[in-house]
C-alpha cells in the first residue's frame, strides 16, 4: 500500500494538537488521541459517548516504545515476537511513572495494549512522540467501523479528519488476552485461541463472559446494529433478513446476505459488520442468522452475533 505522507504529517499535526481522527488497523478503525493527554481521551470518551469506567486501548509502534509505560513479561515476549504487529491486545501492568493518561486507563493499575499492522497507522505511530488512545470506531455498543465511510457515518463533521486506509483486513477487534498471571482470554478476536495456545504452550483460561463483569467489551448488549437479531434460525420470517455463512446456488433472494463465498470463516469474519450495516441500511426491522460453525473465527462470529442478538 502506497502511504500518503503529507496525509500522515496532516494527522501528526492534528494528534500533537490533542485533537481525535480516524485511523485504519487491520482489524477495525480507531477513534485515535494522545494517549499521554487528558484532554484527547475525554474528547474520545466525549465522541463515543462511551462510560468514562470503560478504559481505552493504547496502540504502540513496538515494544521499544512500550517499556517507558508499562511491565511485561516472558509470555508477552513470545506472543509478541509471534503475532506483533497483529490482531492481539495485551492487558499488562502500568508502571508507576507512566505518561498514559489516567482518564485512558479509568485510573486502573492495568492497561490494554496492542500493535497495529496496517501500514498507515504504523507509519502514524512511527513519526508519534506518543501512543494512540484508540478505540473501535463507532459510537458505544454499535457495530465497530471498518471502513472509511463507516466512521464517517457514526461521526460525521465532529471529527477533523479520518485517514483512509481501505477495507480493515481482520473485519472483528483483536483478541485480548491478560497475561498478568495464568494466561486469561478476555474478548474472542481476530487472533485464534489455537495460535496463542500453540505458542505458549500452557493451559489459558477463556473468561469473556465473567459473572460479574469487569470490562465493559464483555457486556452482554454490543455490536448491536440497531435491529433486533435471532440465532440459529431455519426458518425466516416474513420481511426479515436471512444471513448465511455461504452462498447457496440457485436459492438467492434480494433478502439473504451472504458473509462469505464457501463458507470460509476468516472471509465470514471479515465482511460480518459491514453486512451487518448493510441490512440495516436496506431497513430491514431484524435479521434472521443461520448456524454458523463454532471453530476458528466462528467462535468470534458467534459471540459478536450473541452479543448483537440482546437487543
Ligand atoms: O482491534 C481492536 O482492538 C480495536 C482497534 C481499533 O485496535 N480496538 C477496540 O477497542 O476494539 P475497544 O475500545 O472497542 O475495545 C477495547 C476493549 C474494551 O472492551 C475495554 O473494556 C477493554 O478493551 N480494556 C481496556 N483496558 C482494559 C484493562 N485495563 N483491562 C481489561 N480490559 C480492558
Ligand atoms: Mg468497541
């Protein structure tokens, strides 16, 4: 991909201003600030209408930048030599001396961590004196953008400026994994559980649906299209939209949304929130999802779908 610089030093001089932009990453796009400023966080929280106690993820360019802000340790390298840059966010500890934003971390000790691997927000990240507070970007508990148009439609002219950096290549957020103790899942993602397990070799512990719940991510009510949505349905309802995992010949009708050619999961994944947009774009009043199989990225599917369907 061919980067626009003078498009990267407009966003520069924008984000040195504590003002929020657009920026593209493989697996969504962000709502990006200074992670150092209080003043670009609350403008953040401010724009996603987001609860100040949900705490925002900080995007480095490598783990060099990384150290001045926060500990790691052996199972973090591993995973970072593996899959960095890639679709993984870490929780790790924060260190006293940090220059993260408390407003960012909702004051926590802790701090979600990723990095990037689109090639405009690492040559973004690489001219930064700082990180970037950056979460999804979409307004809270709404489908998450992955593309230009999508931020657009959910912020329109509150934000100066979006970078554009074509179709997010994941399509859902990176998995979060806290490796503060025993390995603990937190938010299923673009990054399999087999990969990470393959690499640390250990037991992990999946906790994304905590009684209690600790992070807002786990909420039960998220990615929501603003339709109500039914699982594991075979049979369709009248004016309701049906989507399946894959074309079926022959039967097509102007209702069925298909998320992938043959059923391929990593494509499914890729196109889920735009398909999701598109339905409701078409004023459909629900939608109506096939079994989508829990292997893989359907594990992600599934569990954003369920999230969606507590409308
Ligand atoms: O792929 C992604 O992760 C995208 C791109 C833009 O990087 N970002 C993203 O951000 O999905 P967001 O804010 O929509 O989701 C981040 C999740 C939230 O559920 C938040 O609660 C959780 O990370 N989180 C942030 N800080 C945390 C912490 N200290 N401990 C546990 N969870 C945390
Ligand atoms: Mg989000």
């Amino acid at each position: 991909m061919k980067i626009n610089l003078a498009n990267i030093k407009k966003a520069k001089k924008l984000l040195i201003k504590s003002e929020c932009i657009g920026i593209p990453t493989e697996t969504v796009y962000g709502l990006a600030g200074n992670a150092y400023s209080d003043r670009a966080c609350k403008k953040i929280f401010k724009l996603k209408k987001r609860p100040k106690n949900n705490p925002l993820i900080i995007h480095y360019y490598n783990c060099q930048k990384l150290k001045q802000d926060c500990y790691y340790n052996e199972d973090f390298y591993k995973l970072y030599k593996n899959f960095c840059p890639g679709p993984l966010t870490f929780i790790l500890n924060l260190k006293k001396n940090t220059k993260v934003s408390k407003i960012a971390t909702n004051n926590k000790n802790t701090v979600a961590i990723r990095f990037p691997k689109h090639p405009i927000a690492r040559s973004l990240l690489k001219v930064l004196k700082f990180p970037l507070a950056a979460p999804s970007a979409n307004l809270s508990s709404r489908v998450s953008a992955v593309c230009y148009s999508d931020v657009k439609e959910d912020f329109g002219k509150k934000i100066k400026f979006i970078l554009n950096g074509g179709r997010s290549s994941i399509g859902v957020e990176s998995t979060i994994i806290d490796l503060r103790n025993k390995p603990k899942i937190l938010r299923l993602g673009g990054l399999e559980i087999s990969s990470i397990q393959k690499v640390l070799n250990k037991k992990i512990i999946l906790k994304n649906n905590p009684s209690k719940i600790s992070v807002p991510g786990q909420l039960k009510l998220h990615y929501s299209p603003g339709i109500p949505i039914r699982l594991n349905v075979k049979k369709i309802k009248h004016n309701e939209a049906f989507l399946l995992i894959k074309k079926i010949k022959n039967k097509t009708k102007p209702n069925y949304y298909f998320l992938s050619k043959n059923g391929n999961l990593k494509e499914a994944a890729k196109n889920l929130y735009t398909t999701l947009r598109k339905i409701k774009k078409n004023k459909y009043k629900s939608i109506a999802v096939t079994k989508i199989p829990n292997k893989g990225l359907g594990r992600t599917i599934n569990d954003r779908l369920k999230r969606a369907s507590k409308f």
